[in-house]
C-alpha cells in the first residue's frame, strides 16, 4: 500500500476553511437555537392551550425528524412547496437551530421544572405577571441548572454539523471528501478528517466535564 500524507499539508488552507465553516455553523445555530429554544419553551409553558398546542407540535416534530431528512427536506423540497432558495449554508443554518431549538427547549423546560415551585409563587407574590416571573426569576436560574447540558449539545452539535456536507455546504467533512474524489487518496483523507474532528473536538468535551463540575446543580 502506497500512502501519501503530504497530502494533507498540500490541502491544508482547504481543510483550515472547512473548519472554519463547520466553527461558524455551530456557533451561529447556538445563537439562534438558545434564545429559539426559550421561546418555544415559554410556548409549551403558556396558560393558552393553542400556544402550549403549537410549542409541543414544534418539539415532537423537530425532535423526531431525522436531522439529515430535515436538511435535505429544506433544501430540496421548501424552495418547490414555497419559490424560496436558500444557499446551501444559510439552509443547513436553518436545519440545524430547528433541531437544537427543539431539543434546548426540553432542555430548558426541564431546568425550570427543577426549580421550586414556591420561588414561582413567590415572585407572584410580589406583584410579578406570570410572565415577567418566567424571565426575571425561572429562566435564570434555569439556565445556570442547564449550562451543563448546553455544553454537551455544543459538543454533540459541533459534529452534526457534518450532516450539511450532503447539500454541498463546504464544512470540514464536505472538503475532505472532495478533496478524496480528487486525489484519490481515501485513507489519508479520512484518516486526517477524523483527527481534526477529534483535535478539535476533545478540548471541549474537557470543557464541558469541568462545566459539570463547577456548575452541576445538586439538591
């Protein structure tokens, strides 16, 4: 077998922008997905049924759908059904905070949930709005109880992200596979997508145990 690792410094600035790609995609969609999945969130919480109705149909579905059928569900099917065409990024942006917005809205829900009920009626007590108690005195404090379990959706998401490479968006693993059916070299290739990925991703698995750590709330 003839292998050829120089390949892999050959194609360097090629891999250093497909990680750049997969970087920006995982931070933008937990921008959108934190603040998205409090929303959803307040929904499932809301006195109203229909809000409440319309909060759960969004967390059993996202959360249900297969995330690759959902990316390509968005980028082959919405522009027919709709006449819109997103770029291949700004759809797999929006395929993932989908998702993750479902799943940081149990998430957040479950933070809450684990929270007094007395600190609820309390801040009602004091002339609060049901609303003006969630912001100011539940979300919070949930959201400290759930910084552990961000963490780790960070982590779980930094490698989903490679999903979107089947739509052509140029993260990491789309470039290294382009650059396997242009060289041929599928071992080096695979082999170096695989450490980058671990490289860059067991640092914040490190991170997220000492997040637990320091802020994993025990009763």
């Amino acid at each position: 077998m003839n292998l050829d690792w120089g390949i892999i410094w050959q194609y360097r600035w090629d891999l250093a922008h497909g990680v750049g790609i997969t970087v920006a995609l995982t931070v933008l969609t937990m921008l959108i997905a934190v603040p998205g999945g409090i929303a959803i969130m307040m929904l499932r919480q809301s006195r109203y049924r229909v809000l409440r109705g319309l909060g759960t149909a969004y967390v059993e579905f996202f959360r249900n759908v297969p995330l690759i059928l959902l990316v390509y569900w968005a980028f082959y099917v919405l522009p027919i059904l709709t006449d819109i065409q997103f770029s291949a990024f700004t759809t797999g942006l929006v395929a993932l905070s989908l998702n993750v917005s479902a799943y940081n809205a149990e998430t957040i829900r479950a933070g809450i949930a684990s929270i007094r009920k007395g600190q609820l009626e309390a801040a009602l007590a004091m002339g609060m709005s049901h609303s003006q108690a969630m912001r100011k005195v539940l979300i919070p404090q949930a959201l400290r109880r759930i910084l552990p379990v961000l963490a780790s959706t960070w982590v779980s998401l930094f490698k989903d992200t490679s999903l979107v490479s089947v739509i052509a968006v140029g993260d990491l693993a789309h470039t290294a596979l382009q650059i396997r059916s242009q060289t041929f070299r599928v071992l080096e290739m695979l082999t170096a997508m695989a450490a980058i990925y671990w490289a860059l991703g067991y640092p914040q698995a490190k991170l997220v145990d000492w997040i637990h750590r320091k802020y994993g709330v025990t009763e």
